[in-house]
C-alpha cells in the first residue's frame, strides 16, 4: 500500500540489485548454514575452518561491499549501522554469559597462569608490531596518538579461536589440554573485552562507559523485574531480549563509546542472576550464536574498505609471526609436562589461531570512530584472523 | 498489587535513564577513540542512523513492560505497545511546554520505518496463513455478502453524514460541487479500512479460535484487498483529471495489486523449498524473509502487506504440514513484531493535528461506528451469521492502523500541491489515532462476548 500514486516507476535499478542482492546472499547463508549437505560439509577440517570461523560469510560481505564488486555504497553500509551494533551487542552478552561465579571459581591455576602470561605477551608483542607498522605510515604521528589504536590491536590478539562460550566445557574435564585450550578461548574473550576498554579509556571517555554501564545495570533490573520466573513465552523472551540488546546498544552509541562492554555486564548479570526465564534466555542466546556470527561476518565483510598503503598487510604480517612464534611457547612455559603429553601435539597449533572476538572489537572501534586507521585495522586482524586459521591446517597436512 | 507497581517502577526506571541519557547527549569526541591517526574518512551516514538501536530498544522494551500492566488490567497487549508509542514519540514531545528531550526523535522514527515494514511483512505472512481455502470455498458467498454490506453501511453512513453537514466543514465548504463530491468519497473510502495488523494480532494474544476469528480475518483481508481497487480508482481518476495520466496511473495500480501478488507467489515458493530441505529452527530464515518482503516493497512499489499475505496464504494451503515449522518459527518472533509495529504506529500519531481536529474526528468516527455496526448486522442477517457473532463482529472492524496510514499518505502525495491535502490527511490521521485506541480494547470484548478467548 505504500506508493499506489507512484507505482509505475521503479526506484533506481542499481539500487534494487543491490538490495536484492543483499537479501539473496543472506538468504543463501542461511539456507547454507540450515542444511543436511552444510552439516556433513563441516566434517571436512578446511571446510569447517571457514564456515566456522564465518569466514564463508564475511567473504560474501565483502564481495558486495565497496571492497568487491561496489554493489553497496558508502552511504548504504552507513544504513547498516544499528544492525552491527546489535550484532556487537549479542557477541559481548554471549562473553559475558560464561562469566558465571561457580565457573570462574572452577577455574584451574595452570590456566590462570597460561592465560595471564599470554595477555601480556600478546597484548605487548601485538601493540609493538602494530606501532612498527603505523610509524612507517604515519612517522609524524606520536605514541599518545597511537595508543587507542595500539591498545585494541593488543587486546585483539589475546586468546585463540574457540567458541566464545567455551569456559562452560571447563568444569568435567578440566585436567586435558583440550579442555584447557576450549576454556581458556572463552575467559581471554572476557578479558579481551575488559582490556580493549579500560586500557583505552581516557579521561573523558569513562562518563561514556559508566553510562552506557548505567543503562545495561538499568535494563537488567527492568528485564529481571518483567520476566519474573517466566519459563514458558519464547516469544516474549526473545521481545525482552532483542529490546534490552538494543537499548544497551543504542546507549553505547549515544554515549560514544563500545557496545560489547555494557552487553558484556548484561551477560554476567544474566548468567549469575536465579530464576527460570534466565536460564531460557541463555540457551536462547546460545542457540543463536551460529545465525548472529554469520550475519556479524557478512556485516564485517561489507563494511571492510580499502586503505591507502601496505601497512594493514604489515601489521597482520606481525601479528601472524607473533602467534606463530610466540603462543606455542607462552603454553609451553604456562602448562610445562602437560602440553608435552601424549596426544597434545595434534592439539600445539590450536593457540596460533586467532579468536573471533578480535574482528568484533576491531568493528566495535570502527563503529565507534569510522577512520583510514581502524578500517586498517579491521583489515589487518581479518588477514591475521584469516592466515593464522589456515597456516595450522596446511602444517598439519604437511605433518 | 505488588506486580503492577514493580512493573511501574522498572519503566519509569527506564524512561529516566534514556531521558537522561538524551538530555546529557554523548559527548562522541571525548569517547574512546582518538581522531583518525591516518586522516578522516568522509562519512556522512542517514541522521539518526547511528543512535537508532537506542529508540528501537527503548520502544520494544517499554511496550513490553506495559503491555504486561495494561494486560494486568484487562486490556489488550496492543494498547500497551501503541500508549507507550504516543508516550515516547516525537508528537507529544512537540506539544510538550517546558521542552523536554525527545525520548523517541523524529529522525531516528523515520530510520524505524523500515524495521516497521519487515513486521508488517511477517504480519502479512501470518494473517495469510491463517486463512484456509476451504474456509474460502465453504463460506465465500458469506465473506461476500459480509464486506459488501459492511463497506456499504460505512460509506453510506459516513459519506451520507459528511455530505449532509459539508457546508459546516471547512475541508468541504469551500470547494466546488464536483470537488466536494469527490473528497467526500475520498474521506468515506478511507475510513472503510480496517486494521489487519491489529486484527491478527489480537487473535494470536487471545489464542482465539472459532467463527468469529475466522470471519474477522478473513473479511479483514478480502475488504484490504478490494480497497486498494476502489481507493486506487479513486486516486487515479484524480491523476486522470488533473494531468492527464489515466493510462499510468491505471497501469501503475494493475502492477501494484499484481505484482504483490507475483512476488508473494515466488517467495510462498521459496520458502516451501527451503523448509523441505533444512532443519531446526528457521528464525534467521524467518527475519530474511521478512526483510526481503519489505525490500521488494520499497525497490518494487508493491505493498509488503499483500505481498505477505499472499506468500502465507500459498505456503499454508499448499504445503500445509511442510510450513508448519515456518509458522512455528514466526509465532516466536511475533511479540517482538507487534511490540515494534505497534509502539512505531503509536509514535507517529498526530497528537497536534489531533488536538485541534479532534471534534470533526469524534464526529467522523461516530459516523464510521455507526456505519460499521448497521452494516455488519445487516450483513450478517444476509449471510445467515448466528448470534453471538452476530451481534459482536463489528467489532472486529473498529480498529485502524498501518494500512489507514498508508492510505493517508497516498492521498497526501496524490493531492500533492492542493491548498487542502494538509488538512486531509491531518483529518484521516486523527481518525486513524481514535479508532486505533479504542479498537483493540473493543476486539477483545467481542472475542471475550463470543467465548472464543483461549487465554
């Protein structure tokens, strides 16, 4: 019923086929992601180390953003801006979900230690290359300017892949290494977050981060005091859920500042929160992560643009040497006999692959502060995120 | 007790924050990012873009919470989600002395609308699906006698009323005959239109089921369906008059009517071939789809309602067991639809135009109720419809919302340039925002009258 008047003209053509061509490819993901044939698909190691790592999607992403074939413009990515901003807000309440207190608690020494030490070590090992890399670009511009950028690139490269959720695998296996490896992926995701925020926090940007803190404190009494013990309405679960993400989200964009840390107390307060309609909201929201990633990449691939130079080949080319070189040994000294254990070498490549939360904090930057530089950077932590996921499996087949 | 004044206080807790949060604004610069160390991109994004999620959070989550205290008094959810709408929006903002921050701004309601055309996408495919062809077949001679004397009593009733008091309107008074004529087919055309919207989601809040929600929905559908003719024809005939564009104009409403139907075809058999070859849940599917619709809408000129209509009605009657998944799956996000659709249709209430048009409008809208109830019991007489359906169905016609809007801005874009199309579509409006208050609460209670509420 909207244009009975002006029926007969069609809105520009480009326009349409970028539209459509939108919606077919999203379509097409979730098609893929929902069938028999993409399921035994991900059987195969390289096969499941796309699709899981979304990168299936955000290759789509970038094939109709400004980076491929320029279907979608500068101004139709702007369009698409809340919608990253929810996505930013689902990842950062699915961090912060496994922040559950019995959890944390169970939490064993070996990987306090591994976790602690590999933070430091790539938080510094990242933010040196990062600064080798931008002074080459930029030597006019000092280390204070730098800092923000520095800091996230840091905060991006601690942890490794795994799901963002894996600290709940901890609690029955937690003497294997492959438990340590999958529970460790989810407590560097919530330290990534935390870092990536306070250590860029200026003085003027901490009454952006306690207000947005604010309104995630405020929606959570709200969702708490609506829901009740509410067990059985899913619909109006995911109602109080979707308006919470995106009021949590919205004030982080008001506020100027990230979205992930509000959505990450949103999480917490959930997870350790008692009563029927929390616990069905979490399994909501974990039920969901495959869908969110793959819209979040394809949104991640049509937002990356193209940057003037080499310096984001630079920085990724550093960073993949500092996860190569630098995290097998970092486990090593943490874990000491355990990482030399029978069936562990299968396992010694799984820390060199980079977490996805690193291309999430690069975007929530982006959102945040639209620059040649966080482009950059989101270019750069793709490339990283891209080679470190692959090199493993090209060694392993060599082996 | 107890319940309703926690639930007070949390939205009240709520309304503060974002209140506050919008006085104070955010100070961008000072966040945590510095200014772009290799040079500023240019970046000039859609204005209330950015802070968009903030108004669409605000307006689901608040619609939420009073839908749960107006539930607790009785009254429908709907009436919850459109209060709080008019509460936070842009219009009562305006009227509002000393001026106080616009909790729900003007450009961030415009950046929604799109959000608002995937509900009505997935309002459409929900209404469409619960339409059976043979409830069609069996009771089509019904249906028929049903909106025709229905329509009937309604034009007849308002177009009678506000020809006879024309001379004291000041819309009418100081227009020619023929033109006078004309908008007072116009003005009783439009307040024919009912709301499908509210009408399905009034059946799916109650779990109604029975004669009356067959008949409401399907008599809401067939009416939608042949307004956009007469209303079409009656825009196009003023194209024709006025520039000469009869051959466009009537090609531009074929392809509007057809081309909704086409497309919901092809998507009904997208949708069927993509439920028979995937599993689990199809939520993501669900949302894609609706975006389509909506998309298509916008790039096609064609109305995302009937479009989703048609793809529900197909899918549901040709692949019945198959789409019962897909169905599932919508019913999950429909509150979150409503919510949004509604709270978004409460914003944008005229609350101005309403304030000063208001005794026309009770007047117009005492005429439409009037109409509706003698047509619909004459109706009903003629079809053979029992009490106490019978007697309550006309309910069911009262409410109004997306698809009066709309039809008011067509009109407001066809009369483009006349010294009264303001007036006009202000006038519509205002009808529109009476009926779409008192019309959910009315709908329930003749569910409730015809014992078909489940819950």
């Amino acid at each position: 019923m909207n244009a009975l008047a002006s029926a007969t003209t069609l809105r520009g053509l480009p326009e349409a086929i970028a539209a459509l061509a939108v919606g077919g490819t999203a379509l097409l993901l979730a098609f893929l992601s929902l069938t028999r044939p993409a399921a035994r698909l991900s059987r195969w190691p390289l096969a499941s180390a796309l699709l899981g790592g979304g990168w299936i999607a955000l290759a789509c992403g970038v094939a109709l953003g400004p980076l491929g074939t320029g279907l979608l413009r500068r101004e139709s990515v702007a369009e698409l801006e809340p919608l990253g901003q929810m996505c930013l807000a689902w990842i950062g309440l699915l961090v912060g979900m496994q922040m559950k207190g019995t959890l944390l608690a169970a939490v064993p020494a070996p990987l306090l230690r591994w976790i602690t030490m590999d933070a430091v070590v790539s938080f510094v090992g990242a933010a040196v290359v990062t600064w080798w890399a931008l002074r080459t670009a930029a030597p006019q511009v000092d280390l204070r300017v730098m800092w923000p950028l520095l800091a996230m690139i840091g905060a991006a490269s601690i942890g490794w892949s795994g799901e963002l959720r894996s600290l709940h695998g901890l609690d029955a296996r937690a003497s294997s290494v492959a438990a340590l490896i999958q529970g460790g992926a989810g407590l560097a995701s919530a330290i990534a977050i935390v870092a990536s925020d306070l250590v860029t926090l200026k003085p003027g940007g901490s009454a952006s981060l306690i207000t947005t803190l604010a309104i995630a404190a405020a929606a959570t009494v709200a969702l708490r005091s609506t829901l009740g013990t509410e067990t059985g309405n899913q619909g109006r679960l995911t109602l109080a859920l979707l308006g919470t993400l995106a009021l949590v989200a919205g004030a982080a964009a008001l506020a100027g500042a990230s979205t992930l840390p509000g959505a990450f107390l949103l999480g917490m307060a959930i997870t350790n929160l008692r009563g029927g309609s929390m616990r069905r909201m979490e399994r909501l929201v974990a039920e969901s992560e495959p869908a969110v990633a793959a819209v979040f990449f394809l949104l991640s691939g049509i937002i990356l643009g193209r940057t003037p130079g080499w310096w984001p080949w630079m920085i990724a080319g550093g960073l993949l040497f500092v996860r190569i070189v630098a995290k097998p040994i970092v486990a090593r000294i943490a874990l000491g006999d355990a990482w030399d254990q029978p069936g562990a070498q299968r396992l010694r490549p799984a820390p060199v692959r980079q977490a996805p939360i690193a291309v999430a904090l690069a975007v929530a930057a982006l959102l945040a502060h639209d620059t040649v530089a966080e482009r950059g950077c989101l270019l750069a932590l793709v490339l990283c995120g891209l080679g470190s996921g692959v090199l493993p499996l090209l060694w392993r087949a060599r082996s | 007790m107890r319940r309703v004044l926690g639930l007070l206080s949390s939205l009240l807790l709520l309304v503060i924050a974002v209140g506050l949060l919008r006085a104070w604004g955010g100070d961008n610069e000072a966040g945590l990012m510095t200014p772009g160390v290799l040079g500023d991109l240019p970046r000039s994004p859609a204005t209330g873009v950015g802070t968009a999620a903030l108004s669409l959070g605000l307006l689901l989550v608040g619609s939420f919470v009073l839908g749960e205290i107006v539930a607790l008094a009785g009254l429908p959810r709907v009436s919850g989600a459109l209060l709080f709408g008019m509460l936070t929006g842009p219009n009562l903002h305006v009227v509002l002395t000393p001026p106080f921050p616009a909790l729900v701004p003007q450009a961030e309601l415009d950046y929604l609308q799109f959000v608002d055309a995937l509900a009505v996408s997935l309002i459409g495919l929900v209404a469409g699906g619960e339409i059976r062809i043979e409830f069609l077949r069996r009771s089509g001679s019904m249906l028929a006698r049903l909106v025709a004397a229905e329509m009937s009593g309604v034009l007849l009733l308002v177009g009678g009323g506000v020809a006879a008091l024309s001379g004291m309107i000041p819309l009418l008074s100081e227009r020619g005959t023929g033109e006078r004529w004309y908008l007072v087919a116009v003005l009783a055309a439009m307040t024919v239109a009912n709301s499908p919207a509210i009408v399905t989601a009034m059946l799916r809040e109650t779990r109604a089921s029975g004669p009356f929600a067959h008949l409401a929905l399907s008599i809401t559908v067939v009416k939608d369906l042949t307004l956009v003719i007469i209303v079409s024809a009656l825009l196009a005939a003023w194209s024709t008059s006025d520039a000469g564009g009869g051959g466009a104009a009537a090609l531009g409403v074929g392809w509007h009517l057809a081309g909704s139907l086409l497309v919901g075809a092809v998507f009904a058999a997208v949708l069927a071939a993509i439920t028979l070859r995937t599993r689990g849940r199809l939520d993501l599917l669900v949302v894609v789809i609706g975006f389509s619709i909506a998309l298509a809408g916008r790039m096609l000129s064609i109305a995302p309602l009937l479009a989703g209509i048609t793809a529900g009605f197909v899918l549901a009657n040709a692949a019945p067991n198959r789409s019962r998944r897909l169905f599932n799956s919508i019913d999950d996000l429909l509150p979150a639809t409503y919510a949004l659709f509604f709270a978004v249709a409460g914003a944008r209430i005229g609350l101005s135009s309403l304030a000063a048009l208001w005794p026309l409008a009770l007047g117009i809208s005492a005429l439409r109720l009037a109409g509706l109830w003698c047509g619909m019991r004459a109706g009903c007489a003629w079809a053979g419809v029992r009490p106490p359906v019978r007697t309550w169905l006309w309910t069911s016609m009262v409410p109004q919302a997306g698809v009066s809007i709309a039809l008011a801005a067509e009109a407001r874009n066809a009369f483009a340039g006349q010294p009264w199309a303001d007036l006009l579509h202000a006038l519509l409006l205002s009808i529109v925002a009476l009926h779409e208050i008192v019309g959910p609460p009315l709908l329930r209670l003749g569910l409730l009258q015809c014992g078909e509420v489940r819950r």
